[in-house]
C-alpha cells in the first residue's frame, strides 16, 4: 500500500471515528462550557492513529466495524483528555498544541481539570456501552484499557517523565516511562480492536498484536524524540525544543539522532514481521512505516 | 435498629473496603509518589457512605459482599478523586480536607491532577473485572457508573457549581447542580448495590432503589449546606463558611436553617417509606436518618 492510499485510509477512519464523537454529545444549556472545552480539544484535528489502529486490527481480524467504534472513540477521548491534563501549567505547562492554544490557555485550567475529568469517564461510559460487542467484551476491554492507562500505565508513565525532569533516569527507566506514557495506550488500541473482533487473550493472534503494537509504540516516541530536535514547529503545531527546556530525559541523551533513526526503522521491521503472515494485514505494516517517516 | 448499632456496621463496612482498596496496591519503585499520593487521600478516614450503600443494597437483595466489593471501591475511589480535584488551588482552593492537609498541598499540583485521574481510572478497572458479579453486570454497572459521574453527571455539577460562583442561580438550577455534583454518584452507589445482587433496572425493585438514593442524596447535600453555616470546623476536619467565602449557591440563600432542616427530614421520610416494605431495609433506613443528624 502506498503512503497516499494509507493517508486516505487515515482519513476516512478520522471522519467516521469524528463523527460517532460528535454522536455521543447532548447540548446541555448550563454545561454549555464544558462541552465546548471538551469539543474544543477532541475535534483540534488530531491524526486520529488510535482509531484507526482500533478499526483496522478489529477488520485485520474480520470484525464489525460497529463493534469496534465504541472503542475507537474511547481510545481517542483518552488521548485527547491526557493531553488536556499534560498541557496545564501544574504539568508540562504547553501553551500550545495542534497548532492552537491549549484547552487551559482558552477555557481556564479549571475547566480544562474538568474536561479532561470527563473525557476520561466519558471514554469508559463508551466502551461499557459497547452492545455490537457484547457485554462479555465491552467489560474485558474496559478493565484492560483501564489497567492500561491507570497508575500502572499512562498516568505512571507521566508521573515518571514529571519526576525525571529532576534526575537522570537510566535507559531501562526512560524505556519503562516510554512504555507507559505513550506505549500502553497504543497497545490498548490495537488489542481493543482484536477483542471488538472476538479475538481472545488466549488465541495466539493477540500475541502478534500485542508485539505489532508495542514495536510501533516505541518506535513512535523515539521519532517524537526527533521531531522535537529537528523538526519544524509550523508542521508540527506545537513549540519544538520542548524536552530541551523541561530537561525531559529522551532517547537522544542515550543515542545520535541518526542511531536513534536506525533504532526506530528496526523496531517498525519488528512490528511489520510480527502483521505479515495475516492476510489483510497490509494497511497496518504501512501505517507503522508511515509513523517513523512522518514529519508531526 | 439504633445508631450505635448502624456506627458498628458503617465501621464493618468501612474496614472491609480499606482492606479490598489496599490490596489493589502493588508496589513499584519507580511510581511511589504517585501511589503514596492516592493513598494519603484514599485512606484519610472517611465515613465510607457509599461503599456501604453498595453493600448493603446487595445484602438487602440477598446478594453477596463478594459480587458488591468491587463496585464498594469504585465508588469510594471515584468519591476521592472528586476530592482532590475539587480542592486544587483553580478549582475551589481547600487547604485542608477531613483535618488534614489536602493532597496537593503535601503532593502538590500535579500530583494531586494525576493522583485523581489515576484514581478514576483505577475505579473503573476494579468495576469492570468484577469476576464475582460476572461480565454482564460489570459492563452495565461501568456504563451507569460512568454516565452518574462524567460530563452530564459529577463532573458536569462541578461545572456548575464553579459557574453558578458568580451567578445567583434558580432553585431549580440548584437543585440539578446538587443531584448531578453529589446526588448522581450516591445513586450510583445504591444501583450497583442492587446490580451486583441481579436486580436488574427492568426489575420493579430497582425503582425503589432509586427514589431512596435520589432522596438521601438531595437531603445529604442540604444537611452539607447546614453544617457549613452552623458546623464546628474541628468536629467537620474542614474549614467551616467555605461557601459564603466563595459566594456557593446553596440552600440556604433560599431557606433558613430551620427551613432547611425541616425539608431534609422530610426527604428522608420519603427515602425511608420507599423501602420500608422490603425485608431487611433496616440500615438502610437507620442509614437515612443518621445521615441527616451528623454533625460531619
């Protein structure tokens, strides 16, 4: 599959994934703010990546892409409220992001506190409610989404980089907060997509899920490392050279920016092997070569 | 049954749900801040209202504690993540929280952001893996629970009642504040109680449930607005005037005390009679009129 092809894939994910967003909101005349402070960050234009990772691992493995769509939008709800909660002055303190001022620049930090909050239990309240999927797997995916981004997951891998900012963590520890912070979400997505499709813990395809996902995850933040160095902030929507200033530890204190790119080719060579021997597995082994090569 | 006997069961209740919320801990070295930061709050010394109202709903369905305990911590953790949100110096700015210090005071600002939304997520993983209650009830009672507390229930009355610092609202605006900011998620605590023992929401019962937990809800929260006026801060471990220091729209801008109190009673008399005809309603009932004696 060629890059075009995959990035109009992307976006159709993107639009059906946008719209059964929009779906799940009721206007509210006295929660008016809070709904826009939430709409304000979910729909700033991400890549939409988790979706889609949700949509096709569930259409890799035959399922419905009704099944998958409750999940797709709580993976996306839970991105966006962490970004939300990492951009507060109390955290990374970002002004900036997807090219427009963060949720607190524009609703209060507040308010962002509590879109975020929402976003949060709103992600969860969508996946449980998951009927094309069944109850069977809508509770599965919630406690394995949950233990993915809980303490032992997102929210540990940032408390992680917060506390790092103060010491020097060794390379285990940078590979350990990687795999929490970004990694654990990742792999959720994809796993979420196999169970919309009926795919078990227990059946060995999950285990090539489960390294597909943890390869590109890494991957994926090692080349975020990069973009941060080298990249353009205008392409980027965001301030470059942020890790500099919050002294974050990054892979390029361990590694040049070129070994770091030869490190993030051979873990997507390691994802791809993983996908290959499935039939259909075509858009997933580009999209994990699309990520390393992207630009933002 | 006397209030001594009820303290003796609230203390029962109590101790087997800080047992159940420890034992959801594992240590990691690397996330002690983190896990020592929920659990300063977690383990604060809180009456524990709600797990109880989960155990004893099932109890008076004749289901068993085991099928109820994991919803009993979910509430709880969900209760004490409001907290700390709630007392962050954007939000309502508390400094002290059940006599002592609150957790962004000792954790400070961003722990006390990621201490909360590690204890929101964690309720809604201990919920969904409800083995005992089985996956059916799991999955429904994560969808209520999430619903009663996100953007259109808990989080959505916080909204409100930070908006309504500087509007006077309506009665009837403060009426939905106070059953979506306290009265969703202590409902929420008596439906998971019936659901964890198979009553399910087409189940005449549950319409029971619900008018007790709406009624002692509403009345908890006009006995909250009381005792800020007329309570002794070192009886309450709070700071007492906290709302007429941040022009809160309570009860009593439309109520005198004795008002006030008078329409309290009167709620929980309406809880009482909504159960007095199921066998064993006996705490429950004790419960309602204890809630609306306290001095805390």
């Amino acid at each position: 599959m060629t890059h075009e092809v995959l990035e109009l894939l992307l976006h159709r994910d993107a639009v059906m994934t946008e719209d059964a967003l929009r779906r799940s909101y009721a206007e509210d005349p006295d929660l008016m703010t809070l709904l826009n402070a939430e709409r304000y960050s979910l729909f700033a234009g991400g890549k939409r990546i988790r979706p889609t990772l949700v949509l096709e691992f569930c259409r890799l493995f035959d399922g419905e892409d009704e099944a998958a769509m409750p999940f797709a939008c709580a993976v996306e709800m839970i991105h966006t409220y962490s970004l939300i909660h990492d951009d507060l002055p109390c955290m990374d303190d970002d002004d900036l992001r997807r090219g427009k001022p963060s949720n607190h620049k524009v609703f209060g930090d507040a308010m962002a506190v509590l879109a975020g909050d929402a976003l949060l239990t709103g992600a969860f309240e969508i996946a449980a409610s998951n009927t094309a999927a069944g109850a069977e797997i809508s509770a599965m995916a919630v406690a394995y989404l949950a233990g993915n981004v809980g303490r032992y997951g997102m929210v540990g891998g940032q408390v992680m980089d917060l506390e790092g900012e103060e010491k020097e963590l060794t390379l285990d520890q940078l590979l350990k907060l990687h795999s929490l912070k970004t990694g654990a979400l990742i792999t959720a997505s994809c796993v979420l997509g196999a169970l919309a499709a009926g795919v078990s813990f227990a059946d060995e395809r999950m285990r090539d899920v489960i390294t597909y996902s943890e390869n590109i995850g890494l991957a994926f933040q090692i080349v975020d490392d990069i973009l941060d160095r080298t990249g353009d902030a205008d392409t980027m929507g965001k301030l470059v050279g942020r890790d500099e200033k919050h002294k974050k530890n990054t892979f390029l204190r361990f590694f040049s920016v070129e070994e770091a790119g030869f490190y993030a080719e051979r873990l997507t060579q390691e994802a791809v092997r993983a996908l290959r021997r499935h039939r259909g597995s075509d858009a997933l082994c580009t999209l994990a070569e699309w990520l390393v090569k992207r630009k933002a």
